[in-house]
C-alpha cells in the first residue's frame, strides 16, 4: 500500500513538471508568434534590400564560397526562390522563421537554466521586441542565420554541462561547421565558449582529447571545401575585410561600438547587465559562465578588431535568460509592470527599425530623434553623412524605378543595337536589382559587374559595341571621345542612388575596352590555381546524370 502510494505520487510530481515544460514551452511559441506576426506586417512596403538583391544574385552562382561571405546564404537563396518563387515576402520569410526560432531557443536556454514563467517571459520578450533582433530578422542577410548558430552552439553547451555525452559535442561539432559557412565571426564567440569551460578543472577531465578530436575533425571536414576555395581564389575573405577596414570599419570608433551595444536592445539593456552580473554572482549559476565569458571575449575582440555593433547581437540571448532569472527571483509583485516596461519601449522602437511608415513619415520620426534626442547613428550613412533618412531604408528604394526606366529605354533601342548592347553595373546593388528584374518582368540585356562577388563570373573582356552604365559624378568615369547620353535619373529622394543617371555609351572604343580589362585583372588577381571546388560543377554532373536516367526510360 504504502509502495503504491509512493508510486503514485512518483507519477503525480512527473506529469505536474510535463505540464509546466509544456506551459513554459508554450509561452515560448507564442511570443515567437507574436514577434514572426510583427515581421510579416511589415515585409511587403518596401523593396528589396541592395544587400538582398546581392545575396539572391549568389544563389544563380553556386559555390563554396564568395567574396564577401562563405556559401549558406545562397543556399538559403535557392531555397527560398524554389520555394517562395523569389517574392519579396517569400525571401524574408525564411529570416522571419529563424528570428522566431531564436527567441524558442531563449525559452529553452532559460528553462535549462532554472527559469520558470515569468523569467521565460523575460528573456522571451526581451529578444523578440529588441530593435537588434527585429531588424536582423526582417532582411535577407546572413546576420538572423549567424545568430542562430551562435545561440544554437550555445544551448548545446549548456547541454552538455547538465549531462556530458560525447554525442552532444559531435553535433556541437558539425553545427560550428555549419555556422563557419553562415559567418566567419561565430569563431570569436566559440573560442570564448571554450575559454570559459576550460579553466573549470572538472569540465577540462570531462572533455576526452579523442572527443575533441573528433568533434574537431567533422568541423574540417564541413568547412574544408570553402577554405579549398578560399585558397583557390587567393582568400578573398581577407581581401573583403581589408576593403571593409579602409572604406568603413575605419569609421567605426570602439567607442561608437560599445556605445551602440549599449543602445540597440533598448530597455533589454536592464535585462542583459543584469543577466552578465548574475552569472558571476549565483552559485547556481557557477556552471554555466563559460556564457559570460563567451560573451566578455567575443566583445573585446570584436572591439579590437573595429566589428560592426551587430556582429555580437548573438551573445545577447543568454544573457538575457539569466537576466529573466535574476528578475524572477527580485520581482514578488508589479511583475506586469515591469513586463510593459520592458515590451511598451522596444514596441514603439520597433517602428524605427521595421518598415511599417510610409517612407516620408520614416524620414521625420528619424529627423526628431537625430534633433531632439542627439542620436545620429540612425541616421549617419557609410559616407559618414547626415542624411534625411536611415540607409536601410534609403538601400530598400529606386531599385524597380532603376529596373523600369533601364528597360524603357533599351527597348527604345533598334532591335540591331539591342543584340550588341550590355549593361555595365559599378555597384551590387545595381547589378543585383538588374538581375532579379531582369526577364519577363522588364527586358533588360546581360549584367556585367566587377563589384563584389559579380566579379567572379565577369567575363574578361567586353565584346559589345554599345554600352548602358549608371554614373552619379559630375565626370563620367567612361572618358571617350565617343558620343554619350543620358536617358534617365533616378528621381525618388529618398533613395540610396536618388540622381544616378542612366547613360549611354553608343560606341565602345578601344579606351573603354582596355579600361574594362586592366579592372578585371585587377579584380581576378590570383585566381585560377588548380583546384576544381565548384558547387555549381558539382551540380551540373548530378544534372547530367539524370538526364542520362531519364533518357534511359
């Protein structure tokens, strides 16, 4: 009797904590509902982003790298185009899903951590209504992605500590590969991670050095295909963080950096410190400061390096769960009150950072805030310029009008020089625009850039007669004696290429030709060593091959 009333109450205590994981796990869905519903309110306003148009040009080149980022994106890219048919909210679905998947794994980590209801609450909201997190998750950019994985690593870790399997660093393994080919700065936090765990002596005897091996060795194995191409193509990762150093970074002051960390969480910034200090001051948290510390390192060398601010917006989470805790366990009362005091703030920035405002309406509520509370960074471009709106905004704008008038005019075209004419794009942004414009929508010739990763698959010399090119200089850079004309400018004011003109060069003289090929030397320096990692080759045989099964039936 007495063994069936243990039992009993055995199973009642199981299933009571059933239904509260449940709860707390439920809690944690509908706040990531909530924030997914904000991002799809806002996602079809405006256009593309210039950063998207570049990363949805990618997805036409498959390969194990680019210039300016490892291969994810584009796959993410092609994805989205199979399934979503490229649309605009089509693409920034996918961002919008991993943007909720984040504050989940929030949940989760506060729940491991110790957290009941009010702390997942906390930590939940505080993620989801953070300007940092809703402008990440509205764009198509690798950013949302390199969160995650950040966040993903994370969660394992504390996995880990709570029940060391050697299977959980295998995954842990494989999941650092795959965030190496999101972004390179996942690394810095990885690094911090396992600073953390090993200078606790009894985590060091919990890690077999044949484990560590072996988790290390499936990192190599996802990630050296990339770094073949990165050889192959003379590491154009660091070429792009030299460019980056001379032409932005250089702008960016430690100061601005920390300062900006400081602010892009908004009233969260209460949830985080706190959260930072607790990891150092709860015992039951001793376990788990390789999280702070993870966090501490990151940040430093981040700031070091000159990182732009939201490079270390994937260290945030965590500290944010903790910070839910130690808030838990102050608050006996007022619980909603300080709620509205963290969500009613971020929900009114949330109109800064997503797109709800028509553009004009934008350019004021940024205007007041530079004027009358002396923040200039939303509204200071890479230029580092005041202008009269934030660039994210500016870069989302003119590119269909660029689009249309471009192919109004090369239809304008006798037929004889349309078949001889070519675009010439200075810009991803316009050639990216062109390219996913170009077709059905607006008939439009083939797209010649040497920006960026368009480079690596321009042809090595120009062969047409006539040329179409956009200039935004009193000079044009295509200096000929040849006739040149001007046959539109981009008119919308707001926009980031607001006066770019689109010019017509009617003959392509020997001058242009030679310029055009000492650029693409230029471009293409070192490349071409003899090593064959195309993902695109890759997937022309697998293309072959089934045509060759097909025919066979």
């Amino acid at each position: 009797m007495i063994t069936y009333e243990f039992s009993d109450i055995k199973k009642k205590l199981f299933d009571a904590r059933i239904d509260t994981r449940l709860k707390l796990l439920l809690i944690t869905t509908c706040i990531a509902i909530l924030q997914f519903l904000l991002h799809l309110g806002a996602m079809g306003f405006y256009g593309f982003h210039q950063d998207e148009l570049l990363y949805m040009a990618l997805s036409e080149h498959l390969d194990w790298g680019y210039r300016e980022t490892p291969p994810f994106i584009a796959l993410v890219g092609v994805a989205g185009k199979f399934f979503f048919g490229g649309s605009i909210i089509g693409m920034r679905i996918i961002p919008a899903l991993f943007a909720g998947a984040i504050v989940h794994l929030t949940g989760l980590i506060t729940i491991r951590l110790g957290g009941k209801q009010l702390a997942v609450i906390l930590s939940c909201t505080a993620v989801a209504f953070s300007a940092a997190f809703l402008a990440t998750g509205a764009l198509f950019i690798p950013q949302v992605f390199d969160e995650f994985f950040w966040l993903l690593c994370a969660y394992l870790m504390i996995c880990w500590v709570q029940r060391p399997d050697d299977k959980i660093l295998y995954v842990l393994g494989a999941l650092a590969g795959v965030g190496l080919l999101v972004k390179y700065t996942i690394l810095l936090y990885l690094i911090g991670l396992g600073i953390g765990i090993l200078i606790v002596p009894e985590f060091r005897q919990l890690m077999k050095g044949s484990t560590l091996c072996i988790a290390f060795g499936i990192t190599l194995i996802i990630i050296t295909p990339h770094i073949l191409w990165q050889y192959e193509h003379s590491f154009p990762a660091l070429w792009h963080y030299n460019e980056l150093k001379r032409t932005q970074l250089v702008y960016l002051t430690r100061t601005d950096f920390l300062v900006q960390q400081l602010v892009v969480n908004g009233t969260g910034i209460v949830l985080w410190l706190a959260g930072l200090w607790y990891f150092f001051r709860n015992d039951k948290l001793k376990s788990f400061r390789f999280l702070a510390v993870g966090f501490i390192f990151s940040m430093f060398s981040l700031a070091v390096l000159n990182g732009k601010p939201y490079y270390a917006f994937g260290a945030y989470p965590v500290l944010f769960a903790a910070g839910g805790i130690f808030f838990e366990q102050l608050l006996k009362r007022r619980t909603g009150l300080f709620i509205t005091f963290l969500v009613v703030p971020n929900l009114l920035l949330a109109v800064m950072v997503l797109p709800f405002l028509p553009i004009k309406t934008s350019s004021s509520v940024f205007t007041w805030t530079y004027q009358n509370l002396n923040l200039h960074f939303p509204l200071k471009w890479e230029d580092q310029k005041i202008h009269n709106v934030n660039q994210n905004y500016a870069d989302m704008i003119g590119w269909e009008e660029l689009a249309r008038k471009t192919s109004d005019f090369y239809l304008s075209l006798p037929l004889a020089q349309r078949k001889q004419t070519v675009i010439f794009a200075n810009g991803y942004g316009i050639a990216g625009a062109l390219e996913h414009y170009r077709g059905s929508e607006y008939p439009l010739p083939s797209v010649v850039s040497l920006s960026s990763s368009f480079a690596l698959w321009a042809p090595s010399r120009i062969t047409a007669k006539h040329i179409i090119y956009f200039s935004s200089d009193k000079t044009d850079r295509f200096l000929s004696p040849n006739k040149q004309e001007i046959h539109g400018v981009i008119s919308n004011r707001y926009s980031g290429i607001y006066g770019t003109r689109i010019c017509f060069l009617l003959y392509v003289g020997p001058e242009m030709k030679s310029w055009y090929e000492s650029q693409w030397t230029e471009k293409k320096a070192g490349y071409g060593r003899p090593i064959r990692t195309s993902l695109m080759g890759y997937q022309l045989k697998f293309k072959r091959k089934i045509d060759e099964l097909l025919i066979l039936f």
